[in-house]
C-alpha cells in the first residue's frame, strides 16, 4: 500500500552570499504571495501556497580558508526546482519582475514546451548563486489529464528525458 502525498512542504537553500541572496529570495517569495516567517543576518524563512523556502547564508566556518564555489546544476545535488503557476499569465508577470525588480539571469523567457507535457508554459530564471528556478503553468490535468501520458488511453511513461522533453525509442 502506498501513500498519496500532499505536495513539498519546505526546500532548504544555502547561498554563497546572504547579503546578496536572502533579499533575492524574499523579494521573490512575496511577490508569489508567501509571508516571511523567519528573517535574521543569516536565514529567510517564508511561507504560503502550500509551500515553504528556507534560504540560509553559507555558515562561518565553511567559508573558512576557502572560497565559497559557485552553484554547479551538472554536480550531484540539486539541478532545479519548479514552482506550479495557476496561469500563462502568471508565467509572464514572474517573467517581468524577475528581469525589471530581481535583476535576475533569465536561462530562458516564457515559452511553449509542449514536448514536456500538454499546454507546458513556462521561464526559468537563476538567483544570485546560478541556482535555477523554473515557474511553469501546465492547464488542467497535465499527463493525468486527455492527451497526456498517463491519463486515459495515453502512450504511459516515456523511456527518454532530455532537452527535447519526453519520448520513446
């Protein structure tokens, strides 16, 4: 018997330079609706849609007789996260604050992405470590839904992922 889980509750992020990153990541956080929870010189906490992001500063005594590396997504460990927008429209507000108020490096603008799922809208972006964030709007039931892979009379899982999204051999 398995579980049906209730989403992501929290993710944890550690940023070469806090001065830097945690007003980045709370500027970011409250213009997708969430509350700050916990701010000190060190840590931003905040919280809503169902969702947490913890972002602390690199600690003290990992800074000691090195220098803090830059984020490498081809590393083992984190590659990208993505955050579920409610509408294309979202996608393009996101996509507007990032360049004119973040200043943030836009990977790529908005665009279609139907070869990773039916109606797949989406920007990515980078903080001020290199890490990405991508925001995507996928309508209705996505791969559940009429047309994709997993809902009703659809192909099932693809047994290929890469840049050209899913396929089979």
């Amino acid at each position: 018997m398995g579980v049906d889980i209730n989403g992501i509750a929290h993710i944890q992020l550690t940023v070469n330079d806090a001065a830097r990153g945690l007003p980045f990541w709370e500027s970011l956080c409250h213009f997708l609706g969430m509350k700050t929870l916990v701010r000190n010189d060190d840590t931003v906490y905040c919280i809503g849609g169902r969702t947490g992001i913890l972002v602390r500063g690199l600690p003290e005594s990992a800074e000691r007789g090195t220098t803090p590396k830059p984020f490498d997504q081809w590393t083992s460990g984190l590659h990208h996260f993505c955050f579920r927008a409610r509408s294309r429209e979202d996608i393009d507000a996101i996509h507007r604050f990032a360049v004119d108020e973040l200043k943030a490096r836009v990977v790529h603008p908005p665009e279609e992405g139907e070869h990773f799922a039916p109606g797949y809208y989406s920007v990515l972006l980078e903080d001020p470590d290199g890490i990405r964030i991508e925001f995507n709007h996928v309508p209705g039931r996505g791969h559940f839904g009429r047309g994709g892979r997993l809902g009703e009379g659809g192909p099932g899982p693809a047994n290929e992922y890469g840049e050209a999204g899913l396929s089979d051999r």
